[in-house]
C-alpha cells in the first residue's frame, strides 16, 4: 500500500508541474522517466506533439544505475543537438532533483544542453 501511495504522490507532483512547464518549438521539454531498474529521457516539442529526441539506459551495457544516467543525460544531449536543438525545459516529472535524475541533467548539461 505505501508503494501505491508513493505513485499516486509523484503523478500530482508530475501534473502540478506540468502545469506550468511547456515544451516549445525553440525550446522543448526535456522529460525524464525513472522505472526501478531504468532511466528514460525525451525531448518533445508540446506545440506539434512530438519527440525530437530519446535515449535510454537499455543499450548502455551494465555498470551503476548513476553511471548509466549521466551516460544518457549525454546521449540525448548529443541526439538533441544533431537535430538543431540547443536549449531544453528541463521536466523531472516529478521526481525528486537528485541521484539519477541530477545525474541525468548533469550529463546532459556536460554535453552543452542548456537549461
């Protein structure tokens, strides 16, 4: 039941923000998802509801969880940049600005993503 409530925490949080970040054609949203064993990141373009962008860790090979984040925080920087995008709203989707997530965006920021 805790694990249930946890979800059902996160989506409010994930709506609220929502709510006021929007991905535009000059900047889109860079949307993170984070499963227990994975770590997802697309850049979409809201106005024509579409992805510009996706990586993930599936092809990443193993190693830490971290590790495999900021390597696809990277990737989907490199992705973004190969189809003219250089700035992003960042979307944590409701997850907490640490660990993979942080990771994440710190990759990404390395690899000249601005946001």
């Amino acid at each position: 039941m805790p694990s249930e409530i946890r979800r059902i925490a996160r989506k409010r949080r994930h709506v609220r923000v929502r709510e006021r970040v929007a991905g535009t054609g000059e900047r889109p949203r860079l949307a993170v998802f984070r499963s227990l064993s994975h770590i997802y990141a697309q850049v979409i373009d809201d106005r024509s509801g579409r992805t510009v962008a996706a990586a993930s860790d599936l092809d990443m090979g193993t190693g830490k969880k971290s590790v495999k984040a900021k390597q696809v925080g990277k990737a989907i920087a490199e992705r973004a940049k190969a189809k003219g995008v250089g700035e992003v709203v960042f979307d944590r989707g409701g997850y907490r600005y640490h660990g993979r997530v942080k990771a994440l965006a710190e990759g990404a920021r390395e690899s000249g993503l601005k946001f």
